[in-house]
C-alpha cells in the first residue's frame, strides 16, 4: 500500500462536517425555494475551502494502486454525503476517472445546503467533449443545446 494512503484517509475523515445542519423538519414551501436562492446564489468558496482539503493533498492516480483508489474514492464520498453533496459518476467509469473527477471535485463552489443534496455532475451533454468519454450516457441520449456541466438540487 502507497505509505500515504492512511494519512489521507485519516484527512478524509477530518473532513466531515462537523456542525450538525438544524434538525430534519417539514419545511413550508417558501422556506425550500428560499433554501435553493440561498445556493443558487453567488458561489465564493470551493468545497476544498468548506471541508479543509485541497487538490494537491491526493497523489496522483496513476501512482496509486486500483485498491488504493477505490479505498480513497469511498471515503471521499462519504464524507461528501456529510456536506450534504454527491457525484454522479456513471457505474462504467474506470477506478482511475472517478479517482480524479471526485477530487476535482474539492474546486467547484458550492454554498452548502442545511437538507436536500447538491449533485454534482461532468457531463456536458454534448459527447464531443464530456469529460467521461466513452463511459457517458450522454452517447446514448441525443445532446441537448447549449449543454454545460451542471449542478442540481434534490430535496
């Protein structure tokens, strides 16, 4: 096992969050609508800034074993799930792709959200350049006009 494996996991567990989001409540409809402005709104920080890691923290992938980047990408999720976050990654992807695209995850900005989930996604929709390549199921849908990454809501 790559001798830096145990530090960064022990730093993917540090990460989580640690204030606890206000407890689970039906909330009225003008308080959700006022939840997604508030993360709609102008994104200043990146995840990295919000959870405390930053890009370089993560050995590259092709220096990390197939096991080795499994180990990281699971832990990472979830302590992603802890910032009310998640990664849509289509099952097909290489060990070593999703390895790289939850890490690039940590500089995207985000206003975290207190409930409901924030999904974040690489694909373009336009298969010339979506960032999953050939693993994308954008091959199988047709392209949407004016595609781009995006960011959505699930409450």
């Amino acid at each position: 096992m790559h001798p830096y494996i145990p530090y960064l996991l022990h730093d993917i567990t540090a990460a989580y969050r640690t204030e606890k989001p206000c407890q689970e409540r039906e909330k009225s409809f003008a308080e959700i609508l006022e939840e997604i402005s508030r993360m709609k709104e102008d994104r200043k920080y990146t995840f990295g800034y919000f959870c405390g890691l930053k890009k370089d923290d993560f050995p590259p992938s092709d220096q990390l074993l197939k096991k080795e980047m499994k180990m990281v990408s699971s832990a990472f999720k979830k302590m992603m799930r802890s910032w009310n976050l998640q990664c849509w990654l289509p099952k097909t992807l290489p060990v070593n792709l999703v390895y790289d695209l939850l890490i690039r995850t940590l500089e995207r900005k985000i206003n975290p959200l207190e409930s409901g989930i924030v999904q974040f996604s690489y694909c373009s929709m336009n298969t010339a350049s979506c960032l999953l390549g050939l693993h994308c199921t954008c091959l199988k849908q047709k392209a949407s006009e004016g595609g781009g990454s995006f960011i959505e809501i699930k409450l």
